[in-house]
C-alpha cells in the first residue's frame, strides 16, 4: 500500500487496473532450498492476480532451519543389516550411511 492514500482509493484503483488481491488465512509457509528451511509462523499472506499472473506476497519473520545431510540411522536399522549379513555394528553402520539409510542397498551391497 501507498503511504497517506485513502485503502478504499487504493482498492477501487487496484480493480480498474486489473489487480485482484486476497488475503489467505495461513498458518504457517515454509520455504525450501538446497541447505535450509525457512519457515514463517502465523504469516500475513496475500495472493496477487495481476493480469492474469498470480503472484504471493508473505509478511512475518521467518525462522531459518538448516536441512540435515545425513540419513537418520536407527540402532533398529543396523541390528537389521547386522543380522541379515553378519557383519560388526560398524561396517552395518558405515554401510548404512553409503547407501544414505537405505536399508536394502546396504544388504545388497555387504553380501556382495
């Protein structure tokens, strides 16, 4: 919005040209990259059609969540493999996070 101007001015102004605006009663919008989230609680959303294109504007303070790496391995995980292959806790383990927490691939690729 213009600072000083009427938001009925604003509003009728918008629908001549064409700017269709709404709000959206959002809880929470997260938005996700390569290495991190981030993630805005009780956001003020507000959905744009300008001509056709539909663009969101999100106000709120976000919090920044890096995104792990590293598979989750469960001890359940690794008795799993240990007893399908016989091998020690470390080399289930190691094998575990080789086949990023697939539990399958690291059978398939210790039998062989």
């Amino acid at each position: 919005m213009m600072p000083g101007m009427n938001p009925r001015k604003m509003q009728s102004m918008m629908k001549r040209m064409g700017i269709q605006q709404q709000e959206i009663d959002a809880v929470e919008v997260i938005i996700k990259t390569q290495d991190k989230q981030l993630v805005f609680s009780q956001p003020q959303v507000s959905k744009v059609n300008m001509m056709g294109q539909q663009t969101y504007q999100i106000v709120g303070e976000p919090e920044e969540r890096s995104l792990s790496t590293e598979p989750e391995i469960t001890e359940e995980d690794i008795d799993t493999v240990v007893q399908q292959t016989n091998v020690s806790k470390e080399d289930a383990e190691k094998a575990l996070k080789n086949s990023k927490g697939d539990i399958a691939k690291a059978i398939l690729d210790l039998q062989e």
